[in-house]
C-alpha cells in the first residue's frame, strides 16, 4: 500500500514539473507576444541597479557573496540565482576598473563562480581581465565564511555588498560589516531564520521568493521572465488547492 | 573547438540533471544510474573543496607578496593551514592531535562569534525603528520580545504562564503560516531555477 502511495505520489510530482516546464515554454514561445507582461517594482533591484552604475562611476567595487550552498542539495537553487547577479555584476562593471569580487562558502559554487565570471569576460572579449582570485573560498562552516568573508567588505574598496545564496543567521556579521564599511547591502536568501534576521539588518532586504526573481529583474533573459510568470500561476494553484483541501476538511469530507 | 566545447557541456550537464531528476520519480528505472551519477557528483564536490583550499592558499599568497609583512593574519592563516593538514594526515581526521586542533582553536573562535552574533541582533532591532519607522516594524519588533519573555523564566518573577501561552501560539499558528508562504515561494523559485538549468537556458557551467 504504501508503495503504492509513493509511486502515486511520484507521478503526481512528475505531473507538477512537467506543468511547470509547459508554462515556462508557453510564456517563453507564445506569452511575449500575446500577452503585456509587467513586474512589479522591487525597491531592493531598482537600488541594485542605480548603486552598481554609482560604483563603476567611482571607481569602487561590487561584492558579491554566495553563500554555503550546495549544488547537490535544496540550497543549489539560492546559489544560481547568486551565480546570475554576479554575471549581471560582472557585466555592468566590465568598463570599470576594479572587478566585481565573489565570496562563496562551498567549493563547487567556487569554482562555478571562476567560471561564471570567466565566461563573462569572454563573451565580452576582456579575458585578459579574469583574475581566479577575485572569487575567494573564505569559510566552510557557517560562522568561519562569515569570519574570512568580513575582512573582503572592510579592505577591497567596497561600496556594494550583495547577498544573494544560503546563508544562516550569521548573515546579521556579514551586513553589520557592510553597515560599519558604510555600503549598501542588497541580501536574498532561501533560509528562513536567515531572512527574518536580513529584515532587521539589511537596507534592500530581498523576501521570500524574490531573490529568484533576479535574473528576470536584471534583464537576463526571456526564460528568466517566463519563470517569474510560471511560479505566479502556480502559486495561485497551490494557494486554491490549499483552501479546498481546508474546506473539503472541515467539512468532514477528507480523512 | 570554442564552440564544441561549451555545446558538449551543456548536453553533458542536461542529460545527467534529467537522468537524475527522472530517478527521484522513477526510480525502479532511473535509480540505478541516478546513484551512479550523484556518486560522481559527491567525488567530485570532494575534489572541488580542495581546489577551493587552494584557491584560499592562492589568495593569501598573493596578499602577503604585495602587502609584505603587515598582513599578519595572511600569514597567520598560511602558517594555521599547513599544520592543520600536516597534523591531517599523521594523526586522521579523528585522531587525538586533530581533535585537539578542533576543540582547542576552531569551537571557541566560532562560539565567541556567536556571542557576537547575539549582541549585533540585538543592535539591529533597536537600530531598525530608525532605519524602517514603520507599523509593521513596531510589529515584528514587539513580536521578537513577546517571544523572548515567553521562552526564559523571568528573573524574581519567574515563568508566566499567559506569556507562554501566547509566546506558543504566536511560533506555532502565524510564525508558521507566514513560513509556510515563504517557503512555497522558495520551492517554486527553486522549481523554476532547476527547470531553467535543464532545458539549458541558464548555464553556470561555462556552457
């Protein structure tokens, strides 16, 4: 019985990203064209935006930091949002003289970060810019990334601190740092306790889904848009199925 | 050779994200290669950390051959990581010297940090009325000490029990619907940041 349960409950699974996937395709083949889609404004991008133009008119750096997350795990999904703002860094401050530096706390989102950053460079024919060690490995546990990521904020000429990956409560040194080096702090991340503690201390606090809403915000491409759309409809599924189920309850009707 | 590459990572990387995703609902047929491939994915996440080691050595070496001798806690660190590996591989990574490593120098720096960590919360909530004097700041901030009274015995006073009571029912009913919210957000945007990596539109593997 309970296999069976479970094999039902994996095509049900299958069924929701296969919908998922369907809706990203339709709003990326057929929903530009046939339908006027708009975002709402998020204060924390707009700002994003104006600071990044702001240091590479001064001559400043942006720090980009990606958190402890593991591709292998849940967090993955929080570090390539991260790895897409750090692209969009990378870009913008391609005029500038200081490159945008990356902090992560997990070495496979390292070297995903060297290459992201390479990859840019390259298809804006600056290489020659690539430096490995503008992404830094700084900690493996929580409080010693925290630790090595806070002297990068202090030292390396920073006026942008952007926290965008799994980060834990030691994110609150992280943007006490960026507070006292008097930089902006942009901050999104899945971990809740880590998002209650970023309203309290971050400028541009990035709330629930927002940080995955990034890619779309920056411009980085029609994907990113038809995702944003995916995850409203969704939403909205998931929010009739769970008051249905609520009714259908209390009614008695459900076990 | 420019263009196969970065193509031929794309294929490789979306076939194994598909083969593995299709394992999880269906493992009777994908199960197999699926723990095959996360295999490789755990061997390699093994070696990607000791590129990142060296990657931090790198760093360090760097700083100390531009800024010299003043950058004392690069050579500090240089000096902490080579007897941390040495003491490594003589002793095991259980044995007693590594374990005296650990408990001597690693747990009470990371533990004095939490302290830390405590007090900057504690400044961040006083600070945050000036920097969002909003309602619903007033809010979130007469929340965190209800919940605060609630959880410690009072001192002369001790426990009081209505403040318990609400402390219980404010972390079990709306602390935990507003977390359900976040969370279902947090899944969707995950959903949607994995479907964008398999149908290879995102590519963070220089693809």
């Amino acid at each position: 019985m309970d296999q069976v349960l479970s094999s039902q409950a994996n095509f049900l699974a299958f069924l929701f990203v296969i919908l998922c996937l369907g809706l990203i395709f339709f709003f990326m083949y057929f929903g530009r064209h046939w339908l006027k889609i708009s975002l709402r404004d998020i204060q924390a991008f707009r700002r994003f935006q104006r600071e990044v133009d702001l240091s590479v008119e001064g001559g400043k750096r942006l720090h980009v930091s990606l958190g402890r997350g593991s591709v292998n795990d849940m967090p993955g999904g929080a570090s390539f949002s991260g790895l897409t703002i750090l692209d969009r860094c990378a870009r913008a401050a391609s005029n500038s003289d200081q490159p945008p530096m990356a902090t992560c706390g997990d070495g496979v989102i390292t070297i995903l970060s060297q290459d992201t950053l390479q990859s840019t460079y390259r298809s804006l024919a600056t290489e020659q810019r690539y430096d490995p060690t503008t992404v830094r490995l700084t900690g493996l546990t929580p409080m010693a990334y925290a630790a090595g990521a806070i002297p990068t904020i202090h030292d390396e000429n920073v006026t942008t601190n952007i926290y965008a990956g799994h980060f834990g409560t030691e994110i609150a040194l992280l943007t006490e740092a960026g507070e006292r080096s008097r930089s902006l702090t942009v901050a999104g991340t899945d971990d809740i306790s880590a998002q209650a503690v970023l309203y309290a201390t971050s400028d541009e606090p990035l709330l629930g889904e927002e940080l995955y809403a990034a890619g779309a915000y920056l411009g980085t491409g029609p994907s990113h848009v038809a995702s944003l759309n995916m995850q409203d409809i969704v939403r909205w599924l998931l929010v009739a199925v769970i008051i249905l189920g609520a009714i259908l309850k209390l009614l008695g009707i459900l076990p | 050779m420019k263009r196969i590459l970065p193509i031929a990572n794309a294929i490789i990387a979306v076939a194994s994200g598909l083969l593995v995703l299709l394992g999880y609902f269906f493992p009777g047929i994908f199960g197999g290669i699926q723990s095959i491939l996360i295999g490789w994915a755990i061997v390699i996440a093994a070696f990607a950390l000791l590129f990142g080691i060296f990657n931090l050595a790198m760093v360090h070496w760097k700083k100390i051959n531009t800024e010299g001798q003043n950058n004392i806690y690069s050579i500090v660190l240089l000096i902490s990581l080579i007897i941390t590996i040495v003491v490594g591989i003589f002793s095991g990574p259980t044995g007693t010297w590594s374990l005296w490593l650990f408990n001597t120098f690693q747990v009470p720096v990371e533990v004095s940090l939490l302290a830390v960590l405590a007090v900057v919360l504690a400044y961040a909530g006083v600070r945050l009325l000036g920097r969002r004097p909003k309602w619903y700041t007033i809010l979130f901030l007469a929340t965190v000490l209800l919940v605060l009274l609630g959880s410690v015995p009072l001192f002369l006073i001790g426990e009081i029990a209505p403040l318990s009571a609400l402390r219980s029912w404010l972390s079990q009913v709306p602390a935990v619907a507003g977390a359900r919210g976040l969370l279902l957000g947090v899944a969707l945007g995950t959903v949607a940041t994995g479907i964008r990596i398999l149908i290879g539109t995102d590519r963070p593997y220089g693809g």
